[in-house]
C-alpha cells in the first residue's frame, strides 16, 4: 500500500477505510497519509498532512501516549516522505554529518483526491 502516486479514488477511499479505527493526528489539513509506529508505546498511528513551509511541518502528538514529534516532509517529491524524530531533534535530513540515523523515514500511504 506504499508509495504509488497512481491510486484511483475508490483506492483510497479504500486504503481510509481499513484505518478508520486507527488513531491519528493531522498536521496543517489532509492531502497526504502516512502509517507510522509510536516508538514510546508501539502503536500505529494515521498522520495526516499537506505540504510544509519549507517542509517543516512541526511538532505533533502522539494521540494514544502523548510522545512528542516533530515531522518534515520532502514537499519537492511527488511522492513525498515523512521524516520524523523526537521532539528536540532536528529531522530535517535522514543522516546527520557523521552519518548517524537523525530521523525515519516514512513513506507515502495515500495521496487525497
């Protein structure tokens, strides 16, 4: 269910429903979904979000432990990426200078019609 940018409607509209009792969080409106994993309490959660400015979409919630995120997106993609790290990390880019994982990588679920 990732990353193609070709899905019809009804696939979508398909792809929400099976995550309806999913819980999620929404960053600045619904264009793109993404299914990520809460690393504090393990459980999957829908984000929601549209394009960032810059990228930088900013911090979030986990909604079921309250762990704190911060997520970017690659906006310039036409399948773009989340990246998400902890609260205070900066997850701009996959790798910091040494090289160490800074952030994951999330891909693309569904794109809205």
């Amino acid at each position: 269910m990732t990353g193609e940018n070709n899905k019809t409607k009804l696939e979508v509209d398909e792809i929400k429903e099976k995550l309806k009792g999913i819980p999620s969080v929404t960053i600045n409106g619904e264009y793109y979904g993404y299914l990520y994993s809460c690393k504090e309490c393990q459980n999957e959660i829908l984000i929601k979000t549209n394009d960032g400015r810059y990228g930088n979409l900013g911090p979030f919630y986990c909604p079921v432990c309250s762990a704190h995120y911060y997520a970017t997106i690659d906006d310039n993609n036409p399948e773009p990426s989340l990246y998400v790290a902890s609260y205070g990390e900066q997850p701009a880019s996959l790798l910091d200078c040494t090289g160490r994982k800074r952030s994951e990588e999330i891909p693309l679920l569904y794109k809205a019609f």
